[in-house]
C-alpha cells in the first residue's frame, strides 16, 4: 500500500503523474472518510445497549482489513468480526486489541492454539468440538477462561446446533471447564428480502431458544442477531451486538433499505489507458473477435482484466467512466486487459484513468450495477477484487 503522503500527493494535484502512481496500470481506491462517515451513520441507529461488530472478513470485502478495521474501530465499532483464524492473527499483527469473533467453525488443535495464543474468540457450534476445545485447553493447562460465542441455527441451515437443542447445548458448554460463554447468536437467512416472515420466524426461534436457557437457569450474557439488513431494518432486531458487514461499506443490502440510511461507497477501482488507436470498419477486437467495427471507431486498451477481478462475463456489457462520460467496454475482456470504445471523446491520452467501479462527476457505477448484469450480489463483486490491485486508502476525496 502506498504511503498516505503519496496518496495526499496525488489527491492535492489531482494529476497521475505523481509519485508510485505513473507506475499503477490499476488499482482499488479505499475512502477512509466515507468508511468512517458509514459507521457513524449505523451507530446512530442503535440503542446505548447495542454494540457494532465490524465485519472485516475477506480482508474487509476486499477493502483492506487492518486498515478497515482500524477506522472501523476509531468511527464507534467495538468488535471485529472474521470468518477464520488467520484473519483474525493478520489482525493482531498489526497491533489491534478489539475483541475479535472468528464467525467460522475451528476444530484441529493448531486452531484452537492459534485462538488461545492470539486471545481470538471463537465460534461453539456443536457439543463434539466444544469438548475439543475444552479438552484441549485442559491438557494444555490451560491458566483460565477462554472467551468463547455460541451459535444456534434458527433456519439459515448453516452453522450450529438447531434452535430446539440450543439451550442444551448452551447448558453443556456453561458446564466445561475453560470455556467462557460471551455471546449467543444466531444468523439470518432471509433479512434483504422486503418480506419479513422467515425473519420475524428465526427472531421468534431465536427468542423461544433464549427463554429455554433462562428458564434453566442460565443467563445469556450478551445476544446478537442482525447483519446490516436486519441493523437497517428494526432497532427489535438488535439486541446487544449488531454485526455489520455491507452497509460499513456504504453498499445497501437491498434497494427498499436505501431510505433507512444514508451510506457512501467506500471502494473504487480505477485503470490506466495504456494505448490509444484509430480503427477502420470491419476490424474486429480482442479474443474470438465477438466485437466488430462497423465504423471508423477510436479505442482505448486499459490494463484491467479478469485476473484483476473483473468478470470476462461483463464483456460487451459494462460501461467505464472517463472523463466524467460513459464509454462502452468492447470485446472480450482479457486476464489483464480490456477494450473500450472512446470514440465519442477527443484526443484520450495514455496514462488517464478509468474508472470502473465508482464516481466521476455525476456519473457513478457501483458494484451493484455489475451484479445485476452478473445475476448475483453486491457481496461477491466486492470480494472478488484480487490482490494484484493495490489496495489505496486515502482520508480526503481524491477528485
Ligand atoms: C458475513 C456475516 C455478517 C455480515 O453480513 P452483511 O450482510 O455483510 O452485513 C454477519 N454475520 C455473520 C455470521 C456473517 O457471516
């Protein structure tokens, strides 16, 4: 990652020729302000009782995860949430202290070390490794208690012992010695969608469950349920802790959600010109020559491709900005580079910048534009960015 100084450099000339930059064909741009702007904005949705857990998994959906969590953890969040261990050391190696959930399931004893020694907090989904991790921590003499989150399944059919066998199971890990119970939750399958019955049918579980352990005599001591769906939908569904992924991002799970917050995108991905060339009608482009000129036509080769994370799927399907217009993408798109046709624009120089996801002017392309050509999720084309793409964080917009 570049420097903040060099990054400054570029944003206060507003030119590419400086610095590191003259030699990035590509890259992702991750705005720290907006990131932080985000979430402040879910903080104020939430109750006094109600933790933010950043969802930093993924490296952060891609968006960096030290860098992401640590403004994460400036803005108001207070807990971290990854899906694996080495995550959640990547975390700690870079000196951060905030309680950190590992929301994916653990069981070798390299793991459960790992948690241990870097004070991660695990994920209790079954009674087989629940008795793994406290055997374990006994033959390690293990000197106390290690904090430990126990998920139940209340009808996503993920992770966790069904509703009906939570309180048992809840019951059983209370009894082992070393284990620390922190949380209990649950996941939902269905809170993007504007029909709220399977939801309000998990929270209904999730509640039936809790009652049980109550009435055996154990207290939960801290309960969470919502991801940022359910966080932007119903302050009911909040509880103690809300773990927040997307909408940290500045994405909207859903379109009916835009009006319950308002968010900013934090990620663009940008990419040079590398080449300009006139050509003639009848020329065709790129691999299989899918596109034909069927006119004089100027095209722009840019040094983006799938191996960048761009899906060869949006070939002759996605627009980019430039210069604060759309151009079309044209031909296949190539493992590191692409075709566009800047016909309409005059005299594109090699080394301006495109952008593909993000904003120039007025206009903007989103993640969620390429899933709705890609019939698939905003989450995805986040996640899909590879790390080819230096990743540069910057606090003040660059434009
Ligand atoms: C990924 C994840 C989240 C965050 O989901 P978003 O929809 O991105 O907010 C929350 N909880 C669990 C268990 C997850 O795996």
């Amino acid at each position: 990652m570049l420097s903040h100084e060099q990054t400054l450099g570029v944003a206060s000339s507003g030119k590419y020729n400086t610095y590191a930059w003259l030699s990035q064909r590509a890259w992702v741009e991750i705005d720290l302000a907006a990131l932080s702007y985000n979430v402040r904005q879910i903080v104020k949705l939430l109750s006094t009782r109600t933790q933010l857990m950043a969802v930093v998994k993924a490296d952060a959906y891609g968006h960096g995860a030290v860098t992401v969590a640590q403004t994460a953890l400036e803005s108001g969040a207070s807990w971290l949430g990854v899906a694996t261990v080495p995550e959640g050391i990547e975390l700690r190696e870079a000196g951060i202290q905030a309680p950190i959930l590992i929301l994916g399931a653990t069981y070798t004893q390299e793991q459960i070390h790992a948690i241990a020694q870097w004070k991660l907090q695990p994920t209790l989904i079954s009674p087989k490794q629940a008795l793994v991790f406290s055997n374990y921590l006994e033959a390690i003499n293990y000197h106390s208690h290690l904090p430990v989150h126990i998920k139940f399944d209340t009808g996503m059919s993920r992770l966790g012992p069904s509703w009906v066998e939570a309180a048992e199971f809840v019951q059983m890990v209370h009894l082992l010695p070393n284990l620390q119970i922190v949380s209990i939750y649950s996941h939902l399958a269905t809170a993007e969608n504007p029909d709220q019955t399977v939801m309000k049918q998990q929270q209904q579980r999730f509640e039936d469950a809790i009652a049980q352990m109550k009435a055996m005599g154990i207290e939960p001591p801290c309960l969470h349920l919502a991801n940022s769906a359910a966080t932007l939908t119903e302050k009911a569904l909040h509880y103690d802790i809300v773990r927040v992924g997307l909408a940290l991002y500045g994405l909207y799970p859903a379109a009916h959600l835009i009006s319950c917050i308002n968010l900013k995108p934090v990620l663009q991905v940008k990419a040079r010109v590398t080449q300009v060339k006139n050509i003639t009608p009848g020329t065709g482009v790129s691999y299989g020559h899918q596109y034909v000129a069927q006119r004089e036509l100027r095209l722009a080769v840019v040094g983006i491709g799938y191996a960048d994370g761009v899906p060869r799927h949006l070939s002759q399907k996605m627009q980019v900005l430039i210069r604060g217009k759309r151009v079309p993408q044209i031909g296949a798109i190539t493992m590191d580079q692409m075709m566009i046709d800047v016909s309409t624009l005059p005299d594109i120089q090699e080394g301006e910048v495109v952008t593909l996801i993000g904003q120039q002017g007025d206009e903007h392309i989103w993640a969620e534009d390429w899933a709705n050509h890609l019939n698939t999720i905003s989450w995805e084309i986040l996640c899909g960015f590879k790390h080819r793409l230096p990743r540069v964080a910057f606090s003040h917009p660059v434009e």
